[in-house]
C-alpha cells in the first residue's frame, strides 16, 4: 500500500470526531505496521533472493571448478600420450635408421654385420616383416639355409601377401637341396 501513513489527526475536537480521529490513528497505525511488515518481508525475500543466488553462484562455481580439473586432467593425459608418440616416433625413427643400415650392409655384401643388425631388429620389432625378411636373405646369403627358410616363413605369417617371399622360399629350398645347409 503506498501513501502518507505518518498523518494523524488530533483527539481534542468534538466527540464524534474524536471517535473518528481515533479510528482513523488506529487505521494508520495498522496501515504503518503493515507497511513495516511489508518492507520486511520484501527484505527477508530479497535476502532470500540473493542468498539463493550466491548458492546459484557457488554451485555454478563448484561445476566451473569440477570442469576446470577435468580439463586439467584430460590435459595431462593428452600431454603423455603426446610424449609417448613422439617417443615412439623417435623409437620408430631410430628403428628404420637400423634397417636403412642393414639394407645398406647388405648391398655391401657385408652379410654377417647385416645379420646381426636384422637379428636386432627382430627384437626390436617382433612384428616386423622387414627385420625376418632380410635376416633371411642375409642368412641365404651366408648358406644358413635352415635359418634363411625360418625368417621367411616368419616373416610370411606377418605379411602373407607378400608374394616375394615366397619367391625367395622357394630359392632357398632349392639351394638347400643342392648344397646342403652350412
């Protein structure tokens, strides 16, 4: 209710207006405590208000906060993932510089030293088909036939399409039967 509430009317005029006065101060006076009921409860309610707010506001922060560590965790993992491809790419590319060495040894007719780097690489790389596959033509090379025709089929079951191995298998075989294996 709005209005002026702080009015009053003297009591000293005659009887019936007194009475009206009287009933007219008390009117004003339950108009002054409703209006005083009024402002407190419209403050309580704002209180209220706000408090749920900042209950809004903490909770939201509370979420931020959940979000932001999962981030943060999701970060670092992505991180170590990164570093172990880029160590796993460093490894693989420390595993193809060997190879390359070893095909190279292997032009050379430097068969032991190709061998040897092969044989590394196969434990290196056990699921490599290049490491068997060229362990068994330096193996061929150097008349270990039984070995040569073991690398090859090794190196078949890891790549069955590879259609010079089987080439090769039959080569080695041959020769094994010619000169026996050393």
């Amino acid at each position: 209710v709005e209005g002026e509430t702080s009015l009053s009317i003297s009591s000293e005029l005659d009887e019936d207006l007194s009475e009206l006065a009287v009933s007219f101060n008390t009117l004003v006076g339950e108009l002054r405590e409703k209006d005083r009921k009024i402002k407190e409860i419209q403050k309580r309610e704002r209180a209220a208000a706000e408090s749920a707010l900042a209950a809004k506001d903490e909770e939201a922060r509370e979420k931020q906060r959940e979000a932001v560590t999962e981030f943060k965790q999701r970060l670092e993992q992505l991180e170590t993932e990164k570093e172990r491809i880029i160590a796993e790419q460093n490894r693989s590319d420390e595993i193809s510089e060997i190879f390359r060495r070893g095909v190279d040894m292997l032009k050379a007719a430097q068969y032991e030293e190709a061998a040897a780097v092969f044989t590394a690489l196969t434990i290196l790389k056990p699921d490599g088909f290049g490491g068997y596959f060229n362990l068994g033509v330096a193996s061929a090379k150097l008349g270990r036939f039984d070995k040569a025709l073991e690398m090859f089929d090794r190196a078949l079951r890891i790549n069955p399409n590879h259609t010079h191995t089987a080439l090769y298998i039959d080569k080695v075989r041959r020769l094994r039967d010619r000169h026996g294996n050393a």
